[in-house]
C-alpha cells in the first residue's frame, strides 16, 4: 500500500518516522487481511486547519487529533472487489497530536502512530460510536499496537 505524505506545518518530524507509519499501516492491512494494491493520504497540519476541515465535514467547530475520510462504505462488511483501492485520506493535527503526546508522557512519533492505526481502521470501516462497536475497533488496536511494541 502506497502512503503519500504531506505536511503542511512548520513541524520537523523525525527522519523515521516515515517507515514506522509504513510498518504500521502494513501490520493494520496484514491483520484485516487486504492484500490490494493501493494508496493512503496523510496530511499533517495544525489545530486551525483541523478545526476548519472539522467543522466543514462533520459540522464540529472543534479542534479534535484526527479525521478520516474513507472512500469506501465499510471495507470490513463489504469487502474488496477491485485489484487497486484508495482507501482515502486521514488529516492528523501536528499541535494535537503534539499535546496527546505529552499528556500521556511518550513520544509525537508514538502518537502519531496510534492516530494512523486508528484512523486506518476507520477508513476500512471500524467505528466508535456505540459500545460493541467501540469494543471491536479497541480491540483490533490492541492487537496491531502490541505487534508493534506500542501499548496504548
């Protein structure tokens, strides 16, 4: 899978950082068993930029860590039918995601990590809104960020 990367912040991020997303998102697609060729956006800006798009596409005048954008109803019920997908477009805050890190007293790499593991599964279909639903999405986290030596 393909994973295109811009940053539109003032934010130097760590050389590596770059293969870690990579690994992550392989172990993401490996676990749910996509196997397609295909591409991800990532998109890093700050908190007024997330806000906006926020409030633009979900009708929340808030700043929040993370938007997904999937280009595909729900790849986990549905499946894949094509031999190459863009899965869609994930928008991480650099500031938030800056915040959450020291917060929760690790790294913005580690973070950032989690936020692509997490908004992956969005775009494969994964959802938090109702409990069951949230269950089985923390559930697949848990599984990917272990792999990965991240424990969340």
């Amino acid at each position: 899978m393909t994973l295109e990367i811009t940053n539109e912040t003032d934010m130097i991020l760590d050389q590596n950082l770059e293969s870690r997303i990579q690994d992550a998102m392989s172990c993401v697609l490996r676990h749910e068993s996509i196997t397609v060729d295909g591409e991800v956006s990532l998109l890093f800006v700050d908190n007024d930029k997330i806000q906006l798009l926020n409030k633009e596409y979900r009708g929340k005048d808030l700043i929040t860590d993370v938007l997904s954008f999937p280009q595909y109803e729900s790849i986990k019920n549905d499946g894949i039918n094509d031999f190459f997908v863009y899965l869609g477009d994930i928008v991480i805050s650099l500031d938030q995601a800056n915040l959450q890190a020291a917060e929760f007293g690790h790294s913005i790499e580690r973070e950032i990590v989690y936020l692509v593991v997490h908004s992956l599964l969005h775009l494969l279909g994964y959802d938090h809104m109702i409990d069951k639903d949230k269950t089985e999405m923390r559930a697949h986290e848990k599984v990917v960020l272990k792999e990965l030596g991240i424990f969340k």
